[in-house]
C-alpha cells in the first residue's frame, strides 16, 4: 500500500499545487474553491484505499468512479486533438507527440486506486 500512499500525496502536493498557480494568475476566489472542492472530494477514494479506510457507502465511490472514467476519456480526447492539431499547424512533432504517448497511461494509472477502492475491495465494504 505504500506505493499508493505516495500517490496520493503525490495528487494532494499537484492539487495545492495547481490552487497556487489558480491565485497567481488571478482567478477568481469562487472559481478556486469550486476546483479544490472537486479536487479534495475525488481524492477520497485515493485515500480511503491507500489507507484502507470505509469512507461513505460503496455505492457512491462506484458512481463516482464512472464519472472519472467519462471525465478522463473527454479530457484525455480533448488533450490529444488539442496536441494533434498543434502538430498540424507546425508544432514540434517529437515533443507534442510526447505528451500524448504521456497522457493516456498517466490517466489510466490515476483510476487504478478508485477502482479498487470501489469495486475490489470487498473487504472494508462488509465491516461494519
């Protein structure tokens, strides 16, 4: 489970991280707080299996664990016609091919603990 742990922590360091970068480009305070409510809500399930801890009911960690994969997959296509029209109009190739080969198993690594917290781990689902 350790190497969960540091993901997780990994995740909360790039969630502080990006409500920094928020405030100096000069978002608004709403926008922020909406982010990072969204952002802490989906890293419990991150925790709750890196930690293994029942957190709320199942039920609501399976449903929000289909909203990541619909959201992942759209932001995942949005990023990769984004980069392949960069290419398109003149783009450097190699590097924004990268970033494309990066993202699709970046994005699938992130789904790994939601799914076992929602669909594997039977276990912390039956105490009570």
């Amino acid at each position: 489970m350790i190497k969960w742990k540091v993901f997780f922590w990994v995740l909360v360091i790039a969630v502080i991280g990006a409500g920094v970068f928020h405030v100096s480009q000069g978002k608004s305070n709403s926008e922020l707080f909406i982010s990072l409510a969204a952002c802490a809500f989906l890293l419990i399930p991150y925790f709750g299996y890196a930690y293994q801890k029942k957190i709320a009911v199942n039920l609501l960690w399976k449903t929000v664990f289909v909203v990541q994969v619909i959201l992942t997959i759209i932001v995942t296509l949005a990023f990769v016609i984004g980069q392949y029209l960069a290419i398109k109009n003149g783009g450097e190739l190699f590097y924004d091919s990268l970033k494309i080969i990066a993202i699709i198993p970046i994005a699938l690594l992130s789904l790994i603990p939601p799914y076992l917290y929602a669909f594997n781990s039977h276990f912390l689902w039956q105490k009570r």
